[in-house]
C-alpha cells in the first residue's frame, strides 16, 4: 500500500509549540493536497495510515499545517522528516503533455536514431529545466533535459521517451561521469 502511493510532501520541522510542523511540499497542487479537511497518509510506527490536516498555511513556498492528533512540540519533532503520500487514484487528470514525475520514472529512453540510452532512474529539479536522471546498461548516467526539443515523445503508458538530444550532450553527460 504505502510503495503505491505518491509523496506529495515531508516534514521539515516542528513550527511553535502546538504541534504544527513546515511542510515542504512535492506537489504542484500543494494548497489543494495541504488544504485544511485533506486527507494525506504517513508511516506512524512503520504502518501507513491516514490523518486529516485540522489547519494550513502557506508561507514562503512552504506549509505550516496541523495535523490531527498531534499538539505538541515534542510530537511535531518526532515527525521530522516524515513523508506524506497521496494514493494515487487521487490524483487530479492532467492536461495532455503534462507529467507526474512518478510516471516518469522507469521509462525507457532511445534516441529518435533508436539508440537505447537506458531508463528514467529519477527526475531531478533545479533552477530552470526538469532534468530526466537516465542509467544506463553499462551503469552509466545520462542526464537530459525535460524540455520539448529534446524530449520528441513521451508515452508513459507505454513507458517510452523519445530523444533528440543536440550534437554531443550524451557523450558529454557519459565522459562527465567517469
């Protein structure tokens, strides 16, 4: 159950001393997945379970929220580090060539020529453009831009993406590495 769902934040800290903790959040929807009445899902003594969010707030691209059953300090810090999940049939449809980073993940990856580069082993964010995290075979790592010049077709039900990396970039991220 828990490996099906999908984090959609972790607790970074405690906040005051009522038991509200900072959430930092992993969804696009955050004030809709950390809004007051939600309903998100943590490991509490190694066994997933569901807790309902009693307050919220946004502050500074993060949440401070209140959590059912949790009124102090002490209790907030032993969830430090938590994650909070979401099952997955709650998710909200997307537009059409829009992505959950999830759905990425273990896409096989070929150039438009058919080479295979490997599969999508993470999706790492930065300043600027998502970057597709793509092993290889040979234990290499090939990082390339999630960007539509590049990245021709994604079927995630299929699990396939198709590249058309510019002039060198695979050979450049592979000799990088080593």
């Amino acid at each position: 159950m828990w490996d099906a769902m999908i984090t959609v934040g972790r607790i970074v800290r405690p906040h005051g001393r009522r038991g509200a903790v900072v959430i930092e959040p992993e969804s696009d929807f955050a004030s809709d997945r950390f809004r007051e009445g939600a309903e998100v899902h943590w490991l509490r003594d190694g066994t997933p379970s569901a807790v309902r969010i009693a307050s919220s707030r946004e502050f500074r691209g993060r949440w401070v929220v209140t959590l059912e059953g949790v009124t102090s300090m002490s209790e907030a810090e032993a969830l430090r580090g938590a994650e909070l999940r979401v099952p997955v049939a709650s998710l909200r449809a997307l537009d059409a060539g829009t992505f959950y980073v999830h759905e990425l993940h273990g896409c096989a990856v070929t150039t438009t020529s058919g080479q295979l580069l490997g599969r999508v082993a993470r999706v790492d964010f930065g300043a600027g453009t998502p970057v597709l995290a793509v092993a290889g075979d040979d234990g290499d790592e090939v990082l390339i831009p999630l960007a539509e010049d590049i990245c021709r077709e994604i079927d995630t039900a299929a699990g396939r993406i198709v590249v058309d990396p510019p002039a060198g970039l695979v050979e450049l991220n592979r000799a990088a590495r080593r």
